[in-house]
C-alpha cells in the first residue's frame, strides 16, 4: 500500500522516514493507508519550515484583502466537497456521517468568520498622547506556525486555526493524527486550487519526533495543540521553554447538573446525544450526570430510556446513531473503565460491552452504557473515558454539584439543565468552566467566539477561534510618532 506523500512547498513530496503507521477504518479493521510514522519525519518537517519561512517573508506584505481571497475559494471548495470530505471522516474516524457533515460545516464557518480579518485586524489610534505627538497600534504576522491535530475531529479542528494565521499574514504547517490523515489530504488537494504561494501551507505526517522537531524548530514561532491533556502540557512547557507562542488544548471531563424543575423528556435527550455522539469522542461529551433531588427516580428512568434507544453500527449507514470507537486499544482501555466505576460501587444500569453490527464483527463497537450510583471521591469521575459511557451521580442541590464541579481538575464545559433563570445565573458565574451550556449538551463555541477550555483542559492565554485566533497569530507594535512642524518642508 502506498505511503502517504508530504504536502511541502506546493508539491507532493515522499517522506525520508521509511516507517510506517497503518490508518485504520475502525468499523471493519480494513488499512485504508500508510502514513510515515519514524524519527526522519523530522527532516521532512524541516523542508517545510524552511519553505513556509520562505513563502511568510513575501506573504506578510500582501494586502489583507487580497490574502482572504484564497479563503473565500476554499470556503467554496469545501462546500462543493462537502459530502467527499465527510464520507472520509466516517470511514477513518468512525463518528456517524450525519455528525462528519456536521463537523465539516463548522470548518466551513471558522473559514467565513477568518474571511472578515480585514476588519478583525483593524487597531487603534490616539491622536495626541502629548501635545503633537499621536500613538498607535499595529498588528504584525508572527511568521511560521504550525498545528499538531488530534484524531477527533480531522475535518474541523485544523481549521480553529489555519484560516486566521493566512489572513493574519503567517506560514502555516500541519501534522494531522496518524490515525485520521486522510481528510486533510484531500483538504490539501483542494487546497492546492485556491491560489496560495506555494510554501504557505504546508501537511507534513508523522508523530512525536515531528512534533518535538516543531517544538525545537528556531524558525516555528506559534504552536496549536489539540489533544490530550498529558501531550498538551508537554506542548505547552516544552513550547514555552524555546521561546514560541503556545495555545494547547487538553482533554476533558465534562459534568451535566440536572435540577428538579428541567424538562424532563427534552432534557434526557438532549443528555444523551452528548454523552453518546461521536462515540463519546468529543472534548465536550458530557460524562458525568448530576441529578440533583431525583426522589421517585423519574430522571434516572428518562435517560436510561433515552441512552437505551440509541442505535449502534456503521457510520455511513444514514439511519445509525452512534459509530465505533477509534482502535481496538480504545476499546480495551473504555471496557477496563467499566469495570473500575464497578470496582469503585458503581451499578452497571446498561452495559454495551461485547456489542455486535450485523456484518461489521471486527468493528471497535460499544453501545451505550450507563453506570449508576459512581463514587463523587472516586477515580472514575475524575477520569476522561472517551468512550460512549455515562456516569450518574445524585446530589442534594445545586450548591453540593457546583462544588463537586469545581473540585474537578479539567474545565472544559459544564452544563445544567434547568427552568429557573436564578439557579441558571448562578451556575455561570460559579461553574469552573471555560464553557458553559444551560439547557444545551455540547456547549461548542461557534466561530465568531473562543474556544475556551480552563484548568487542565487548556495551556496558554489565547484560544482557537474568532478574535482570540487574530491576537494569537498577531504581534502588536506601538508606534509614537512626533512630526514638529518645523522639521517639516513648507510648501
Ligand atoms: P493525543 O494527545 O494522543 O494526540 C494528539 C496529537 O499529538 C496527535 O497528532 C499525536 O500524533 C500527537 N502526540 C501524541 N503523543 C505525543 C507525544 N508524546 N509527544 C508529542 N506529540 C504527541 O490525542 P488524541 O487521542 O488524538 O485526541 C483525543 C484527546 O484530545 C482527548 O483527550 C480529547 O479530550 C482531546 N481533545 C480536546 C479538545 C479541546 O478542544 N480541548 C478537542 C478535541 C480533542
């Protein structure tokens, strides 16, 4: 099978690194490719840094509107493409493709909201600090940047970025997950029409020894992370020591309150599409349930109901729910949390081990699976599981979950599901949350706004997204200017 060639300098180019890493379809164990995968990825890596170096000396000084030209062809390309692209997301991640075209349209938009830089970028202006002396603003390309992806979201997460460093004036290199290259190579097929010097943006596979070339690289001045909460502090610290600009998103787990006066049906289900969408794959799944003074058990009920109807299998098959996790390991890893939230006192309400589709037998399926009564001071609440699992937890009311939330080291989002504005305000302002949902699962930032994970789930000051990505990939420069008239020639 052949490897997966480099995007560098406007050219397929092979890897150096002749080891390989096998992407698989997690549905059917089918390898639908090859990607380089070996220490010499590094010297790839450093092709492209010199390239994307070369391609943001000329590029920084092209007119703002004319760089988000390419962006409005790319938005159309990607449209065009849109059902290509998500048919590839479902066969290499396994997420359903009602959730891929999803996916693919929240690319879309971070690319429109870029495509308004020209504005985003605007700074500011003071005439006269001091008698005939005017200060100002300005905010300047930082030169080349790159994104290290996870494997969640291949189609969306590289574009919280890539759009605003172009616009912004920088060089942009990419590695995706080795375990999800295939969008962004057609990505970059579709990239390759837009009109973009060659070297600006640039794919280049591999894993932790293209990183580490990243992260050690003297020409790479800003890193984007997404993924795991171990590899982003790693990103962030090792980032930081060699003087780069680091944005590292990490992992999550995510708490859902539940009070007494939330609309009971509407409420579980909405519960349940976070918890089990995309497998229970999203840095925003919720994961553990708080209800709070379910005395007849009614709420309990409502979700085991909603969690229970859910239906497992292949993704491209329009009329499934829920895909595959994304490799056997994942599988073992989600089982073995199972059996620890057992091991801690938890009740097994619904158990999706040992699930089989119809004619998908080696596929990593877990149905939905509820665990009742887990521990609040155990390990399983503390630990992200990735995998489409629910824990339920009862408390006596809002003040007792608010605490047991911010006791919690991740704080990626955290939800409640209410009718009483009050207790809704009170939840925002004292959830330790970067993103907070009242009456909504999957509290996912649109583009115009951060994506703004907190605690463990985040390193660094500026997120992905909106304006937080303009200042990311932006330097500021204050100018102050004095123009005696004297020294002036009189015309
Ligand atoms: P991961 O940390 O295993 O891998 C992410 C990227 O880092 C990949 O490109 C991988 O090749 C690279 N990598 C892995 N180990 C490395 C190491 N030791 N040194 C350097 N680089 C390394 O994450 P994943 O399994 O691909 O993705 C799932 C995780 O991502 C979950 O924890 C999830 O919560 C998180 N995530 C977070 C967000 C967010 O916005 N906070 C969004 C999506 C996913």
């Amino acid at each position: 099978m052949e490897k997966l060639k480099n995007f560098i300098n406007g050219n397929w180019v092979t890897s150096s690194e002749p080891k390989t890493s096998s992407v698989i379809n997690p549905a059917t164990q089918e390898v639908l490719a090859q990607v380089p995968f070996g220490p010499s990825t590094a010297s790839d890596l450093d092709q492209a840094v010199q390239c994307a170096h070369a391609a943001y000396l000329e590029w920084r000084n092209v007119p703002v509107m004319q760089r988000v030209q390419p962006l409005y062809k790319l938005k159309a390309l990607l449209e065009e493409h849109h059902e290509e692209l998500s048919r590839i997301i479902t066969l290499e991640c396994g997420k359903t493709i009602i959730e891929s075209r999803a996916e693919l349209q929240r690319a879309i938009e971070n690319v429109e909201t870029a495509c308004a830089t020209p504005t985003l970028i605007q700074s500011e202006f003071s005439e006269n600090i001091a008698r005939g002396v005017d200060e100002f603003m300005i905010r300047q390309a930082l030169g080349v940047c790159v994104c290290i992806a996870p494997f969640n979201f291949p189609g969306m997460i590289p574009f919280w970025f890539l759009p605003y460093a172009i616009a912004c004036g920088n060089s942009f290199i990419i590695k995706p997950s080795e375990k999800v290259p295939l969008t962004l190579m057609k990505v970059f097929e579709l990239i390759q029409e837009i009109g973009l010097p060659d070297g600006l943006v640039n794919l280049v596979h591999g894993g932790k020894e293209t990183v580490d070339a990243m992260l050690e690289h003297p020409k790479v001045k800003a890193v984007s992370f997404v993924g795991s909460t171990n590899v982003a502090r790693y990103i962030y610290s090792k980032g930081a020591a060699n003087g780069k600009r680091v944005q590292a998103q990490g992992g999550a787990k995510n708490p859902v309150v539940v009070l007494p006066d939330a609309d009971l049906e509407v409420t579980s289900n909405i519960i349940a599409d976070s918890v089990y969408g995309c497998a229970g794959q999203r840095c925003l799944a919720a994961s553990n349930i708080i209800v709070v003074g379910d005395h007849g058990g009614k709420v309990k009920e409502s979700i085991y109901e909603a969690a229970k109807k859910k239906i497992t299998g292949f993704g491209l098959d329009e009329s499934i729910e829920m895909g595959p996790v994304i490799s056997k390991e994942s599988k073992s890893r989600v089982e073995m949390l199972i059996e620890m939230g057992k091991s801690e006192g938890a009740n097994l309400l619904l158990d999706g081990r040992g699930f089989q589709v119809d004619g998908y037998s080696k596929g990593n399926f877990i149905a939905p699976t509820i665990l009742d009564g887990v521990s609040s001071t155990g390990n399983l609440v503390k630990t992200e599981i990735f995998g489409p699992v629910m824990s339920l937890l009862a408390m006596k009311d809002l003040d007792e979950a608010i605490s047991f939330i911010n006791t919690n080291s991740y704080g990626n989002m955290a939800c409640l599901f209410t009718s009483s504005g009050a207790s809704a305000r009170k939840f925002r302002n004292q959830a330790d949350a970067g993103n907070i949902g009242i009456n909504i699962g999957v509290a996912a930032p649109m583009a115009q706004f951060p994506f703004s994970g907190w605690n463990d789930s985040f390193f660094g000051d500026l997120h992905g997204q909106g304006r937080h990505g303009i200042e990311f990939f932006t330097q500021t420069k204050v100018v102050i200017e004095r123009w005696p008239r004297e020294w002036t020639r009189k015309f």
